[in-house]
C-alpha cells in the first residue's frame, strides 16, 4: 500500500490498485474526523460506511496513477507480499 495525501484537506491515507477500477483505501484515522467531506455528509445524518469516497480524494489518488505514483497491482513485475501468483 501506498501513502496517499490528499491535494485539498491534507489528509492521508494508504491506498492500493488492483486493477484501473479496483482501489483499496485504508484510512489512517477517523474518515469523519480527518476528511471535510466525511464530516460534511455525517454531519447530515450519513453513516460512514455509507459513504462511498471523498471526490477529492478519489481524484488525488487518480492524479498519483497518472504520475506514475502509484501503480495497479496488475502491471506490477514484483510480486506482492501475500498474494499469490
């Protein structure tokens, strides 16, 4: 997994491609606490788990594809630790 900065609040979290439609998030701290959109929607009475992604965040993490920064586990050459094959 790899550390993912947000480019508009800042917050961090780990992520991992599997594919170009498949990305694992793994949040650092509370969603509700570290992400303006999180607290935004619970806020309005919207469960977390509910809450699908962070526009911004999503589009950071696609703007680190891009660059080269985070790459899909599919087009990886080194094996991933775990994980078979």
């Amino acid at each position: 997994m790899r550390d993912i900065q947000c480019g508009t609040c800042g917050t961090g979290v780990l992520v991992e491609k599997f594919s170009p439609s498949h990305t694992s998030v793994q949040w650092l701290g509370d969603a509700e606490r570290s992400c303006p959109e999180f607290a935004r929607q619970a806020a309005l009475g919207v469960p977390s788990s509910w809450i699908p992604t962070c526009p911004a965040l999503r589009d950071s993490i696609e703007n680190a594809v891009r660059a080269g920064e985070l790459a899909t586990d599919e087009l990886r050459h080194e094996p991933v630790p775990g994980r078979l094959g």
